[in-house]
C-alpha cells in the first residue's frame, strides 16, 4: 500500500517501491488529462487488472492518492462498491 | 491496405461498437491505437477526433506505463465524479468506452469482451498500417497590402491633391 501526496510524494509505503509512486503519479497525472480532454471531471478511483495482477488507486478525503496492489486471493468487491468502480 | 480498404475496416468496427450503446449508460466508445491513431468510433460528434487523439493517447501512454513496470494491462476502469472510463486491451490497442457513473458493470464488462473479440482482427490490420503522412498546412496567404497612394518622384500629395 502506498499513500502518495497530490505532488506525488511518497506520505506511507507499505509494501510498495519508489518505482510504484512514480508510475502512479504519472499515471493519475494522465488519467485526470484523459478526463480534461473527454469533458470528466474529479478523478475518484482507478482500478486495472493485468494479466498478473490487480491495482487500485483512490483519492480520499484529504486529496492522497491511495494505491493498493492486493493479493489475487483478495475480495475487492466491497471496496470496488464504496469506490464506484 | 488502400484507403477503401481502411474505411471498411473502420466502418465494420464503428458498427460493432454501435452494439456496446445497448447497454444502458453507454455514451459512447473510441479505438486508439498505440501511435495514437483513432481508428474507430461511436461517440457524440461533440467529440471531434482531434479531442479523442488526445485523450486515446493519454490512455495509451498510461498502459505504456504500467508495461514499463512489467504490467501488461487488460482491462481498467477510471472513475471520475458522474461519469467512468473503462479501458480494454485489444492487441495492442484500446478500446476505451465512456459510460455513465450508473451503468450495469456486469453487462459492461460481458458486452466489451464480445466487442474486443469482433474487432480484434481489424484492429490487428490496421495497427499494421503506417501512420498516415501529416503534412503541414500551408502557410496563410500574406494580408493584401494596402496600397498607399504614391505620387510620383518629386511630386507631395496631400489627401489626394499634388501640393508643393
């Protein structure tokens, strides 16, 4: 789990890598520039599935940017409820 | 591939993407390839092309950085306020449908796995296609000059009139 400040500053790690903060701020970078040019306002949350793996990100209460990398055991449907996705 | 060929290409996969607005909360859907080519839609005309490159090439540099770390991404979901964007790899490509906040996952997800798998080949063809040659506009046309009225050599005018 990784906790990244809007500037993309690395708030919490556990678990992560620099390499995830780095490619999760310049992902919510291009995701809101995505959203700019289709008219969509207020990233809330993201979520991708790889051929290996899972990824979620969410904006909370205080503008983080809060990425998860669960384990493929895990249940994220709550969580995908609670986040719209 | 000659253009007629590419215009059917296009126009098979604009009819299949037709088929995703039968789910409800379905505005509209683009492909874009990975050298940012929109090759398909079915998507309001208040959507120029030129705003779905820009958007389809963010999306595409956002796979791009996900594979950079050694994630090869199938599908994504971006949730923004009222309204999301769900991403499907398609070869190299994407299909990138924008729904409503509201609509039905389930069948989002179902109908967007048929739609890949109908235009999979098509895309794979056009991908194949070199990007085409963007020539530079010409330059504008020089404003017509105003001609000032010039009175010949030794002669002053004044508001039309030869003076001394």
């Amino acid at each position: 789990m990784l906790r990244l400040s809007p500037q993309g500053a690395i708030l919490r790690n556990n678990g992560g890598s620099e390499e995830l903060a780095e490619m999760m701020a310049y992902v919510r970078r291009l995701t809101d520039l995505a959203g700019e040019f289709l008219g969509l306002e207020g990233f809330t949350a993201l979520e991708c599935t790889f051929t290996k793996g899972r990824c979620l990100a969410f904006v909370d209460s205080n503008g983080d940017t809060v990425v998860l990398r669960p384990r493929p055991e895990a249940n994220l449907q709550a969580l995908r409820d609670r986040l719209g996705l | 591939m000659t253009g007629a060929e590419a215009t059917a290409l296009s126009d098979g996969m604009n009819a299949s993407l037709a088929t995703l607005k039968d789910v409800a909360g379905i505005a509209g859907s683009f492909v874009c390839t990975p050298n940012g080519r929109v090759v398909a839609r079915e998507i309001s005309a208040l959507f120029d092309d030129a705003v779905l490159v820009e958007a389809g090439s963010r999306l595409v540099r956002m796979r791009e950085a996900f594979a950079a770390g050694g994630d090869e991404l199938e599908v994504g979901v971006v949730r923004f306020r009222d309204h999301r964007i769900y991403l499907k790899s398609v070869g190299d490509s994407l299909l990138c449908i924008l729904a409503e906040g509201a609509v039905n996952m389930p069948s989002l997800r179902m109908a967007a796995n048929l739609v890949g798998r109908r235009i999979g080949g098509a895309v794979a063809q056009l991908e194949a296609e070199p990007p085409p040659i963007r020539t530079p506009p010409p330059p504008p046309a020089p404003p017509p000059s105003r001609r000032m009225a010039e009175a010949p050599p030794g002669m002053r005018r004044f508001r039309g009139r030869p003076v001394d």
